[in-house]
C-alpha cells in the first residue's frame, strides 16, 4: 500500500522530504504506542525520522528504543504512506514518507529517553480509534484483519 494521508499538499509550498520507519509492535492483546506531549499531544506509532547515512531498521531500532524503552523483534515491512505536514521542531514543511513494519516486543531496557515520550499499551480497539495519525490507524485496521484479532 502506497497511500497519501491526511491534509493534500498546499499548492507553490515546498516540502522537504523526510523518510521516517515505523512500527506495530505487537503486545499480548494489543499493541505498545507512544504517548508524545508535543508538539501536539498524541498517541502514535513508535517510530521517527531515518538520519542521513541510516539504513531504515537501525533508525526503527533505534527509534522505538528512545520513544519507549522498549526492544523489538522481527521486523517486518508491512507498507509505506506519504503525510504532509508542518515539523514545528525542524521548522519545516514536509512529505513524511512512512514506511510502516510490524514487530514483536522485546524486553524492556529501561525509561524512554525521547523527552516527552512515554509507552502506551493499547488493546486492538483503542488503537484503530486513537492513534493520532490516520494512516498509522488504517495500518492497524488492516493487521489487525489479517491477524484476525
């Protein structure tokens, strides 16, 4: 699935590229997200932007680890999706393009050190309906179909 999610891209504003990796991470009878305070409070798929030189699974690695405290297991690529939209900590506008995995939790290594980030388990439900972002909510919907759970 390559999709475009939420608000269209505002015509003669320039948008600057940003890969980002992403994961479900599965988590008994739901998944683990993150709670992030700001910008905007939020609850998301664990994850961020893939640094320049950085291969996407390191920076998922990497990622889930300062937003939660938590390793993973077997990632796997489920799809990707594009999001335009405004990075008030980078002062830019741009074209996420999130590409999204599924994994299996691991164990705990000890308190998020993204500031302002904190670990949520979320049963199925909660997560199709509250995840802050529409195209994390569909990629939820649709593992969740296919786990049949």
């Amino acid at each position: 699935m390559n999709r475009l999610f939420g608000p269209q891209p505002q015509p003669g504003r320039r948008y600057t590229p940003r890969r980002g990796a992403y994961a479900i991470i599965l988590a008994g009878d739901g998944i683990l997200a993150t709670f992030q305070e700001r910008p905007l409070a939020e609850l998301q798929l664990p994850g961020g932007g893939i640094d320049p030189g950085e291969a996407p699974l390191p920076a998922l690695h990497r990622e889930v680890a300062e937003e939660t405290g938590y390793r993973i297991h077997a990632p796997r690529r489920l799809g990707m999706f594009h999001r335009f939209t405004y990075m008030p900590d980078y002062d830019i506008w741009a074209q996420k393009l999130c590409t999204v995995y599924v994994a299996r939790i691991g164990p705990r290594l000890g308190h998020p050190t993204e500031p302002g980030h904190h670990p949520v388990f979320l049963p199925w439900d909660s997560a199709e309906a509250e995840l802050g972002v529409e195209g994390d909510r569909v990629f939820v919907s649709r593992l969740r179909a296919r786990l049949g759970v």
